[in-house]
C-alpha cells in the first residue's frame, strides 16, 4: 500500500494560454475562442498568477449593454457593473487567484473546484510562478486507466499486502474500472477494509467485494 494518489502534476495541460493585466477585452475573447478555453490566467510580467478572467467576467458587458438597472440593482450588482464597463484583465479579472500547486492530489483539485465553483484553476510553485492549468476534464482522465493497471496496482498494493498468506488466492478482476474481488480470507474484519482501499484506487468506478472469510478452524 505504499503508492501515492495521482497528483496534479500528472494530469495538468502545461501548454497555457494566458494574458497581462493591461490585455484588451476583445483580445481575450479571441484567445478564448481560438484556445477553447473559458478562463485565462492573469500574470505580472514575471509570470506569477495575480488573478483569472473568466466567460462570466465577460458576460457583464453584454448583459448590461443597453440596460438602465434600478438602484437596487445596482447595489446588488454592483462589481458586475464594475466589469460591464472594463476594458483590460486588470479591471475584469477575479483577484486573487483561485490556485493549486502541483503536488495537490486530484481530491483535493476536486474540492477546490466543487467549493469555489471553478471549472479550471492555475497550477502554480510555491512562488506562484505559473506552471499549467487543470480542468475538470483533466480530473477525470483518471477514469481511463486501463483496467490491467488498476488490477496490477490492487494486487500489488493492497491484496499482497493485507493477504500474504491467504486461505485460498484472492482474485481481482477489473471490467471497465469495476472491480470484482474473490476468495477466502482468514479475518473477516479485513474484508471491509479491502473493500475501502480497492475503492480508494484513483481510477476505480466501483467495486463489488465477494470475499468471504474461512472457517474458524481453518478449513
């Protein structure tokens, strides 16, 4: 059981597109467009990330386009009016950035993203130099390991382990990321505990846990 989860740094896009603070609305559209993207990230000079502009930064502009919002609205509202009349990241941008460091595990990217309702976040070091982006696409490539590695991986690391000397050999089959563990255990207490860490596998869709424990006396 010694395997460390997927980190950040497995699965991020490092080929980034991102801008400056003084970058033009319309030529972040166009980036956007051309990159396929929905959040760029925004830099110093030096490349550190100060801040993201996002599809949602932009859409104030066309929202409050030919509206005269009432004075309710405008206090409630009233960074979206900010933004409806930027021109540059700088005044469009989301300050500071929401970020993740490269040795983040994929839970923890995950969390991040469900919490502050981001789809993307910028990788960046511990100086806050950009070193990529991971979307929520990038978290769900794990999904695609071939079943033979996740068998391999469970068996190495968690049926070797908690059974080196089993009744019978506890099997481990993995159709399209779901594993079917068989066999016969001398304690019944780690049937569970299995069962957790083969589900704890990055990768693993479910699992369904047919183990059985041996008789007390052995047989």
């Amino acid at each position: 059981m010694d395997s460390s989860p997927h980190r950040i740094s497995d699965v991020m896009t490092r080929a980034v597109v991102a801008v400056g603070r003084r970058t033009r609305f319309r030529d972040i559209v166009e980036r956007m467009e051309e990159w396929q993207v929905s959040a760029l990230p925004v830099l110093e000079g030096d490349g550190r990330v100060i801040g993201v502009v996002s599809e949602a930064d932009l859409l104030p502009k066309e929202e409050f386009r030919d509206s005269d919002p009432d004075r309710l609205t405008q206090l409630r509202r009233l960074p979206d009016l900010a933004k409806a009349g930027a021109v540059c990241a700088e005044e469009l941008m989301s300050a500071p950035a929401v970020t993740v460091h490269p040795d983040a595990t994929l839970a923890e990217a995950a969390r991040i993203m469900a919490l502050r309702h981001v789809k993307r976040l910028p990788v960046v070091d511990a100086e806050g130099f950009l070193q990529g982006v991971v979307s929520r696409g990038d978290l769900l490539k794990v999904f695609l390991r071939p079943d033979n590695d996740l068998a391999d991986e469970m068996r190495r690391d968690i049926i070797d382990v908690l059974f080196p000397a089993p009744v019978e050999p506890v099997h481990i089959v993995v159709r399209d990321g779901v594993a079917t563990l068989t066999g016969r255990v001398k304690d019944a207490k780690q049937i569970p505990l299995a069962a957790r860490l083969v589900r704890s596998v990055e990768g693993v869709i479910g699992v369904d846990c047919r183990l059985t424990a041996a008789d007390s006396d052995g047989r």
